[in-house]
C-alpha cells in the first residue's frame, strides 16, 4: 500500500532480534523490497521473490498471477 505498515513491524521485531542475538543473520524476502523507502537496506539483506495480486475480474491477470505466485513459492 505504500505505507510501510507491513514493514514497520518486521523491521522492527527483526532489529530487536538482532540486538538480543548479535550472530543471527536476518533475510526479508519478497516482492519490490529493493524499492521501499520504509525497507532498511544497509541493515539487512534481502530476496526478491516474484508474485502478483490475484485478481479475479481478469481471467488473464488472474492466471498470471498464479504463475507468478507458483515461481516464487519455488524461489
């Protein structure tokens, strides 16, 4: 949505997860992470994974969708 609120709470529970563990090595997978301005870059790394909204208005988007959702469950 843009907003970060899906972030907020994995940054933050993963900060304190580090600060408590210094040898644990934390990776955010999913899609358009690269792109957040609310995702922390330098402090984690991260794994683009693809998917797509499903929608079911459009029958082509929505078996684009699931393809794209079955590549990233394998990835």
């Amino acid at each position: 949505g843009g907003t970060g609120g899906h972030i907020f709470p994995a940054l933050s529970l993963a900060l304190e997860m580090v600060e408590k563990r210094k040898d644990l090595e934390i990776t955010f997978a999913g899609h358009g992470l690269e792109g957040n301005p609310y995702f922390l870059q330098g402090n984690f790394t991260s794994l683009s994974v693809p998917s797509d909204p499903l929608s079911s208005k459009n029958p082509f988007k929505l078996i684009k969708g699931v393809f794209r959702l079955a590549k990233g469950l394998v990835k």
